[in-house]
C-alpha cells in the first residue's frame, strides 16, 4: 500500500479527533476576528471563541447555508484582500447566483495536497499518463485534478472536456494510464469506442479513472468496468470548499475525509449528529481555509460518515457514496424522490445503458413522473412484447423503490442525451397557474 504521508494519514485516530479540534478552535478564532458574517452569526448566539471547548458548544453555531453564499454575492464573504489572493473560480449558478470563491496560495497548496493524498491511495503516481478530461478554467475540476496529477509526479494531458474523437485518439496513440472525468462522459467515451470499433482493453494502457462531479452508483461503477475494463474511483467535493478533494482509495469503501483539513457533522433533520455510520445530512467545516471560510457549511448531500479503520491502513474518517441531495429532491404527489434512487433502479437492470432522464408534468394537478431509458445495444429485442415487459419490469422496481408509479419509455440504444459535463437528469415542466 503507498501513502503519500503515511505518519499523517495512518495517525491513531484519538490523536487525528485531538489534532482536528485544536484546528477548529483556531479556525473559529480567526473566522470570528476577520468575518464580519461569522462574527455575527457567533454573537446571534451568544458565543465568543472561548466557549467553543467540546463539539456541543460547537454545534449552537448556526449552519451555513447555501442562499448565505448568494446573498453575499460576489465576495462578501472573503476575509482576505485581493491583493492576497492567487485566483477565483467561479461555480455555474444553476440554482440561482453563482459561488464566487477566492484563494490564497495556502488554499492552493492544501487542495493540492488533499488530491495528491488521494491520488496516491488508488496508486496513481509518476509511472502514469493522466488523461485529465474535466472541464478547465472557472470550473474547479480541471486545475485541481491537473495540480494534484502533477505534484504526485504523473504526466498530465490537459485535454477538458468535450472532442471526444480526440479524447480515444490520445488514449491510443499515447500511454495513458488513468482518466479523469464525471462518470456519463466516461459511458460516452465507452459508447464512441464501440462506434469506432476500438477496443479500450487491447488498444490503449487505461486502467483506472477518477470520476466525480455527479452522482453515480456502484452498478454503474460495475458497468463501466465490465464494458471497458477501466476501475474507476469516486470523488467528493464542491467549488465552496475547494473543489474536489477526497477520493477512495484502492479499498473503494468510502472516500477518505483529510481530518486536517475538513470537519464532517453528519446531521439528521432537526440538527442531531447521527451515530457513527448511519445516514444525515452532510455538513462541512474547513479548518485551514484562509480566503473563503466555511464554518458548519449545510452542503446539503446525504451520506454517511465512519471512522472506523480503513483497510488500506489509513485512520481519517470516511464519507460514503452520496445517496441523495436534501436541496435537489423532488416532490412527487406528495412524496419525496431523489434523482439517485431510479439510478440506482436502472443500474439493476442488465439490459439498460446508465443514461436516464425524468421529466415531470402536472395534468389537472396531477403529477406525472416519467422516466426514460435506453437500452443497451446487444440487449435490444427485435420482439415488441419483449420491450414491454423490460418497461414493465422497470416501473414495477421503481414503484416498489420510490411507492409511487411512473411512467417508463424505452429508447432506443445512443438516443438520450450526452453531457459533457455534469449530466442533467431532471426537467420539470409542471405549472399551477
């Protein structure tokens, strides 16, 4: 097993839980002397640095939201000076204004060792040729990944997104090792290949891949695999923190929370910490950010988190794959529904390709939820019934899964929609007026 700082990363964990609260209490100090914003949210309270002595007192700090990011748009929350920052990115604003996020050369430096960690823990180092296919410039994804590729001493191709004719002629005609990207490009990659005729396996080196920036599941980890051979590892992290950060490791049984670096809560729905694996809510505090803090920042991911030993040897906690978003749910005649959970369905079904969309429309004000997938090419039948009762199976799992019907329309192989970028899953195109 290779570390990249095997005394931190394996550190016993009554001293990772010691060391990381010192963090807080040094992070809250600064916070609350430079942020007008923490300050006052400290003061709403009735709190001063002085009273945060255990993670009870800790936890009166109100959360961090969203919308608290928007309404002090475009930098109302740094607490460094322009002067003292390298660079902003600047996330896409698909819910509303857009996260602007500033950084120190400290920022840099710490994204860049959380990835490099990563990177390690799954065996990507100076022997590989990294195919960096996320998206460049305001964007976290490409830089960071590309940082992090070089400092662990990998040959980075800075290809970004999209041109993906160009994308499997790099991985042929170079030694490319690993690829990095969201995970429906990667199937995308995989559907031009069998258009091209080239096999991934027999005609390039690639083994591996980094895939984050959406939500996937472990059958379609498992899919990808078994189409192309390619491993891929999964990756956690948001433009608010500072960007991608935590990655699993060759264990895949969660990725590993730098606990120098970041504080988890995991939190039920009025706020309580939940034990020690169980699912909550997901908020986050960065402990040695220095331009753009966040102190108990509600991300609003579901997930888990343990810390319970790795079996790769490392000792941080870990976060486990992201099952649902508390800020991106659908209501759906009264229940709720997360996008992940009919991936998850379609993942089930062996003739299915990953690609799915939902579209939602009321009728008399009545919702209709439908679902369309696409099948796989060596499973289209030539039978009509046969396609029939593959839709049938479908909606009988996401009723039984979601308990409530909806409406599943069969595709034909290659006919939804590609992303280059994170896929959009989700129309709704219901009206009450």
């Amino acid at each position: 097993m290779t570390f990249w700082n095997e005394e931190l990363e394996t550190m016993p964990v009554e001293e990772l839980k010691e060391m990381q609260f010192r963090l807080l209490q040094n992070e809250i100090r600064t916070m609350y002397e430079k942020s007008e914003f923490f300050r006052g949210r400290m003061q709403s309270v009735g709190l001063t640095p002085d009273d945060i002595t255990d993670m009870e007192q800790f936890r009166k700090i109100p959360c961090m939201r969203k919308s608290d990011l928007r309404d002090n748009y475009p930098d109302g929350l740094f607490v460094r000076p322009y002067d003292e920052l390298v660079r902003i990115h600047v996330s896409s604003g698909t819910t509303g204004r857009p996260t602007v996020v500033g950084y120190t050369q400290t920022d840099i430096d710490n994204w860049s060792e959380s990835l490099a960690r990563g990177l390690t823990s799954f065996g990507v180092g100076k022997k590989d040729v990294f195919q960096n296919m996320h998206g460049y410039g305001l964007f976290t994804g490409g830089l960071g990944v590309h940082y992090a590729g070089e400092k662990v001493g990998a040959t980075v191709i800075p290809t970004g997104v999209g041109n993906t004719d160009r994308q499997i002629q790099l991985m042929q005609d170079l030694p490319v090792t690993c690829l990095a990207g969201t995970p429906s490009y990667m199937f995308h990659i995989a559907d031009v290949c069998d258009q091209k005729g080239v096999d991934i396996r027999k005609q390039t080196k690639v083994t591996k891949a980094l895939a984050g920036g959406e939500p996937w599941s472990e059958s379609m980890r498992k899919k990808l695999y078994d189409r192309t051979g390619i491993k891929a590892y999964g990756c956690y992290g948001a433009s608010e923190f500072y960007g991608p950060m935590f990655l699993e490791c060759d264990a895949q049984c969660g990725m590993h929370v730098w606990a120098d670096l970041t504080l988890i809560e995991i939190l039920d729905k009025d706020g309580n910490p939940v034990p020690d694996g169980e699912s909550g809510e997901v908020v986050v505090t960065m402990l040695q950010k220095e331009a753009f803090p966040l102190i108990r920042y509600k991300i609003g991911d579901i997930s888990t988190l343990t810390w319970e030993k790795c079996r790769c040897g490392r000792t941080h906690p870990r976060l486990g794959r992201i099952t649902g978003r508390a800020d991106d749910m659908i209501v759906v005649r009264g229940i709720n529904v997360f996008p992940s959970q009919i991936e998850s369905v379609i993942g089930e079904m062996p003739f299915l390709s990953p690609f799915y969309h939902i579209t939602l429309t009321n009728e008399n004000y009545m919702d209709k939820m439908v679902v369309d997938v696409e099948v796989l090419p060596e499973c289209l039948p030539d039978d009509v019934n046969a396609i029939n009762e593959m839709s049938a199976k479908v909606q009988a799992r996401l009723k039984e899964i979601l308990n409530l019907k909806a409406v599943v329309k069969m595709n034909l192989p290659g006919t939804l929609e590609r992303f280059e970028g994170k896929a959009k899953h989700v129309t709704d195109n219901r009206s009450w007026d």
